[in-house]
C-alpha cells in the first residue's frame, strides 16, 4: 500500500464532518445552514467553524438571502470544491477496482 495516496487531499476536505458536507452539497447542488445542521446533527457553532474552514479553502461559498422574512444562508460546492470531490470519487473508484 501507498501510503502517500491518501495524502493528496488536504485534511480540511477530507474531516469526516466537512466531508459529509462536500457530499451533500455535490448531491443536492445547493443546501441551507439549519439543513446541513440537522442532517450532519451538529450546533451553529460548530457548523459555522466547519462552513468557514470549507469557504477559507475554496471548495464552498454561502450565499445570503431572506426566506420568509428571516436571514438564510444557502451553500453550494466552487469549481474548486466539485472537482476536488469528483477527484476523490475516482480516487475511491481506482482503490476499490485496485482490490
């Protein structure tokens, strides 16, 4: 095993909570704050410091807007980011053929 295959994604993409992020964005194209707070079960704190991390490195931007009245923030996967996930889904795909 090669152990350097692993080290080709940097560790703010593949954390385990940021990762669950990448994977719903890429499926659902766009998702809001409080749904990605309940489906990854996690605070506003700490879904903030996860969004932020994922917006710093380029994968994510958050778009505001104003949803009945009230203040909302939809996500949605960069260039970037949909690469780097499309990048570890053949990553995965090469491994698993490879076994």
């Amino acid at each position: 095993m090669n152990k350097n295959l692993y080290l080709q994604f940097d560790p703010v993409f593949l954390e385990k909570t940021r990762l669950t992020i990448m994977t719903l964005l890429y499926k659902e194209q766009k998702v809001s704050f409080n749904l990605l707070k309940d489906l990854t079960e996690s605070t506003d704190g700490g879904l903030y410091s996860h969004m932020q991390k994922l917006i710093q490195a380029g994968y994510v931007q958050g778009e505001k807007i104003i949803l009945e009245n009230k203040p909302s923030t939809n996500y949605r996967l960069t260039l970037k980011g949909r690469e780097t996930y499309i990048s570890y889904l053949h990553f995965l795909r090469n491994e698993i053929s490879n076994d």
